[in-house]
C-alpha cells in the first residue's frame, strides 16, 4: 500500500535566539539555538502574520530573541506544517535559552 505525500509551499522561519556554548559545538552541537517553523506558504500574508505572531509568543514567554530568517520552500509536506498553536505549545515548553 502506497502513502501519498501532498507537498506543498511554505515559509521556513528560522528563529535565531543565541550562540550555543562552545563545548556543545566542540562535540557537534549546532552554533546557535532557537527554532524552526515551518507554515503555509501559499498565502503571502503568512509571512508577516506568522513573524508578528512568533515575536509576540517569545516575548510572551520571556525568550530571548536575536533575529528571524525567513525563506520560501517550493516544495514541502504539508502534514509536517506549523499551526499557530503548535507554534506556541513549541516556545512555552522549551527554552533554547538552557
């Protein structure tokens, strides 16, 4: 039995909170620590309201925050999409910060 995938287009954000401690690195940690948000990227709206709303969430949750990149992804699954809330349970039970 086969499975289909609907892939679709969506918005990588991709949430700079701060730099890793170096010994984390040193044993192949990631250089910084954050979040990875991938929404829908067929409405072009989504892009500013899902960057307000990600700012408001960290702030709400008292994270710290650097800065935001955002790409567009042509091709991505749509089952693996944030919603806004997934989005928050994310941020207000883990803490890049620790």
């Amino acid at each position: 039995m086969k499975k289909t995938v609907t892939l679709v287009s969506a918005f990588h954000f991709d949430v700079f909170c701060k730099m890793n401690d170096w010994s984390d690195i040193k044993c192949g940690g990631s250089p910084t620590l954050g979040y990875d948000f991938y929404v829908d990227g067929e409405k072009s709206k989504n892009k500013e309201k899902f960057e307000k709303i990600i700012k408001n969430l960290l702030k709400k949750y008292d994270r710290h925050y650097e800065s935001i990149n955002v790409r567009k992804i042509k091709e991505f699954r749509e089952d693996h999409l944030w919603t806004a809330e997934n989005i928050e349970k994310e941020i207000k039970s883990t803490d890049p910060n620790d």
